[in-house]
C-alpha cells in the first residue's frame, strides 16, 4: 500500500516535465517530485503513475517510491511565478509524489555502458504492456543512480483511458511504438522476458494495484466501476496468446 504524506514546503518547479512537476518536501522529511492534478492531462496522468509504477515494482523493476501526497494550497503563496502558483491552486488536495532520487542522472545510450540484456528486455515488455509511449531516446524517462537504472515518469501510459473507445479490442493490439524504445537496441529475448514476467501480475496482484486508485482521481460516483474497467483492460491485454510480444520482436530483430 502507499504510504501518505503532507507537503509541508515547495522548493522548486521542475521545468523538464510537460506537466510542470514540483519539488517538495513532506511532513516525513523526505523530498518528493510531486505530480499534480491540476496540471494538463489531470488526475488521469496521477492515476497512469500509480498503476504503471506499482505494476513495474511487482515485477521487480527499480522505480522511486510512490506515495500519496496532500498539498495545500496555501504553500503556493510564496512563488513568485503567477502560473505555477495557480497550477499549485488548482491542484490542492491529493496528489501524488515521487521519492527524489539525489544525485542521479538521466539515462543516455551514448555514456557508459548499457543495461544488461535481460534488464532491457524486462523494461521493454512492461513498457509494451503498459502501453507507455515516452521512453524513447529523446524522453528516456529512465535515471541512473548508485549505478542501476530506475523508471520515472509514466503519465503517458494507458492512453486508452483518455477515451475508453473500444477497450477490449485495445487492449489486443501489439504495440508499434516499441520501435522507438531507447532501450530496444540493448534488449535481449523479449518472449523470455515474457515467461518471466507475466506470472507475477496474476487478477489479485493487478486487483491490488487498482484498487488503490483514489476516489478523488476516479469521481465517487463512478470509481468501483472505473477501477472493474482498468483491471479488465489489463487482464485482457494480458492474456495468452499477447499481441505485443510478437510486434516487439519484430522491431527487435529488424
């Protein structure tokens, strides 16, 4: 389960992200890159964070911890830019942040050596599985720190639940932007990754993962049947035989 915590002071915008993320610092002392709500594409993004991020954990990749992240709006006072103080204002209440790694660097193919075969592999077919489209060499969307990689930054996946136009059938498809992946040239068996990996994102697990979707991001209204729809969305797009193995290895090889 996440954990909660309150924001307690702003330090800093982070202008790389599209989003305009935040830097803070929480009532546990600890500092966070917080992504609000208010921002463009809303809660939506935060709830693409949540499950993508926590299905990449159970599958044992590194990814910073996540935590919910109440925000008061008061804390925007002291920010000088009118834009981010409102962005602050709109995003009052829960939010969600992102352990700050300090220190670490963005990920480039071109310095230092590569991830090991198996590693790559594994991220890609998360990436495939998620539908995350932002981890190409020009938003890699990966950092290196103490020498292993973590994932950051996965807003832009599950981009079928800014529609729902036809999920199951979405849920089929093989995932084309696979040829794009920064880390697909370094990446071994992407079917082995496979039989590595989706036994561990069994109904309960991804039941799990769902059900900690907040209903402020979801509506009250509507977040029993929202949470049903992403948990079949998943589990459609996981079944056997999976489209996006063969679409992967296709790229892979060529």
């Amino acid at each position: 389960m996440l954990r909660s915590v309150k924001a307690t002071r702003y330090v800093t915008p982070l202008r790389e992200g599209g989003s305009m993320p935040a830097l803070v610092e929480a009532d546990d002392d600890g500092l966070y890159v917080l992504k609000l709500h208010g921002a463009g594409q809303g809660p939506k993004a935060l709830i693409a964070e949540l499950v993508a991020g926590e299905i990449a954990r159970e599958l044992g990749l590194l990814v910073p911890e996540l935590v919910f992240a109440e925000l008061d709006p008061a804390l925007a006072a002291n920010e000088p830019d009118q834009e981010i103080q409102e962005l602050l204002q709109r995003s009052a209440g829960l939010n969600i942040g992102l352990d700050f790694l300090p220190g670490a660097l963005p990920y480039q193919a071109s310095v230092g050596p590569p991830p090991a075969a198996a590693i790559a592999a594994d991220v890609v077919w998360f990436d495939a599985l998620v539908t995350n489209v932002d981890r190409t060499a020009r938003n890699t969307n990966l950092l290196v720190w103490h020498g292993r990689l973590w994932l950051i930054d996965h807003g832009a996946a599950l981009y079928v639940q800014h529609t729902w136009r036809d999920p199951a059938e979405h849920a089929r498809r093989p995932f084309t932007h696979a040829r794009d992946h920064v880390l697909l040239p370094h990446a071994g068996s992407v079917a082995a990754a496979d039989e590595r990996l989706a036994p561990r994102l069994t109904r309960d697990v991804l039941a799990a993962i769902v059900q900690q979707v907040p209903e402020a991001w979801l509506g009250p209204a509507e977040a029993a049947g929202q949470r049903q729809r992403y948990l079949d969305y998943l589990l459609t797009r996981l079944a056997a035989p999976r489209p996006f193995i063969e679409e992967v290895e296709r790229a892979r090889a060529a």
